[in-house]
C-alpha cells in the first residue's frame, strides 16, 4: 500500500493570538438630566454610591421630600448625605438626608430601611423617568396601596419595581412581613430606593413600597403606607 510505514509530519505555523479582557459596566437606567426630579431616577452620593429614587412626597406644610432607601444614605460627612441627580459631575445637589426622617434597623430582612430626603433647589414630579433621555418622563404616580391591600393580595396581583441597574421588571408577591414584603422580581445592587408599584385601571402607578434589598431571584421592599406614617408624609 502507498505510504505504509511512511509517518507524514505536518508543519503547524505558530500564530501568537492576543485576548483583551474586557470589563463591561452594568447598564444603568434612568441616569439622564431630569427638571422636575421624578420617582425611579438614579440618585447618586459623593463616593459613588449610586442608588434610585422612590418617589416624590410632601408634609402637612408643603415641603418636598424625595423616598428612598435609608442604607443609601448612611455616614456622616456631606458627601455621605448628599444625593447628585444627574450623577455626571457630582455638583447638582438635589436632596439631602433628614435625620428625622431616617430610619435603619437593617438592611436586610423584615427590618426598616427607608428614608425621606429634604428636597434642595428643585421641583419634584408626581411621574416616573423614561429612559428616553433628559426631561423624560412616563406613567404618572396617584398614591399608595395599603398594607392590608399588599396581605390581601398575596401571591393574585403583579407588582412592578424600577432601578437604576436593572431598569424595569416585575414579579408576584412571595412573603408579607410586619415591615417589608417580598416578590419574585429581578432585582441588583443600585435598585435600592426604587419604587415598587401596582398599577390601577387607568394605568397610574399606586405605590407599594421602597425598595431595600434583593438579587436576581427576588425583591425586598419597606411598605409604602408605613414610610408615610413613620416620616408624616404622603405621597
């Protein structure tokens, strides 16, 4: 047979390939330039620490309150109290924390993890931002849902969330707590103070909760009703 006993060597020419690493950052929502500052913005302190808008909210006198999450918001100094909205350049201060209005017990669990921040120098909407660019805005915000509405309707009715990493998602309730509920929503780090919703009818958003906690498999949120009557505001 032709070539029997013949060992046939190919000749491989080697070729130096170069692979480039490359760090993708997270997609962040909601980070553009809004005049008035609406619910389910990115917000953003000094240090980096970005987290979401919940919603607007107002006292008996009239004065403007931006919801969030109270863990946002921890340290002393000025740039841990502080909240940047767009966070390019870190100099358009909108809120600031009010101790009175802040309360962490945790930040995880069936513990309180809220916040009303004292509104600086703009004028805040009853909307939520639209992704579409500055001075966005969609689906308008009409109130909050009880409590007892969430417990009631456990696991029967969709509720919706926004956050500044995962956009929008929405899951069905899982747990009800004393504090915070959960649901099966997508949810990342950046989320936290987000807004958590019901929407009605006419296709307004009622608010459930603040968003506090949560990984790809579920969200935690501080009840809606209770943040008003803990801080005396209303949305």
């Amino acid at each position: 047979m032709a070539g029997e006993g013949i060992e046939k060597e190919e000749s491989v020419e080697k070729i130096r390939v170069d692979v480039e690493l490359v760090n993708e950052s997270p997609q962040s929502y909601y980070n553009h330039k809004y005049r008035p500052v609406p619910g389910g913005c990115r917000i953003e302190r000094e240090r980096e620490a970005a987290c979401t808008v919940g919603a607007p909210a107002t006292d008996s006198s009239g004065n403007s309150y931006l919801l969030s999450a109270a863990h946002c918001w921890e340290g002393e100094d000025a740039g841990e109290s502080e909240g940047y909205q767009p966070s390019s350049g870190r100099s358009s201060v909108i809120a600031t924390r009010n101790s009175s209005k802040w309360k962490l017990d945790s930040s995880s669990g069936d513990e309180w993890d809220a916040c009303a921040l004292d509104v600086t120098g703009v004028n805040t909407s009853h909307q939520f931002a639209s992704n579409s660019g500055d001075n966005s805005y969609e689906r308008g915000i009409a109130g909050v849902l009880s409590k007892e509405w969430i417990e009631d309707n456990d696991e029967s009715d969709e509720i919706h969330k926004r956050g500044r990493t995962t956009g929008s998602s929405s899951g069905n309730i899982t747990l009800t707590g004393d504090v915070t509920y959960r649901t099966d929503a997508d949810s990342d780090d950046g989320d936290s103070g987000g807004p958590h919703y019901y929407i009605n009818r006419r296709g307004n958003a009622l608010i459930t909760g603040i968003h506090k906690s949560g990984s790809n498999t579920g969200a935690r949120a501080c009840y809606a009703e209770l943040i008003e009557n803990e801080f005396d505001v209303y949305i």
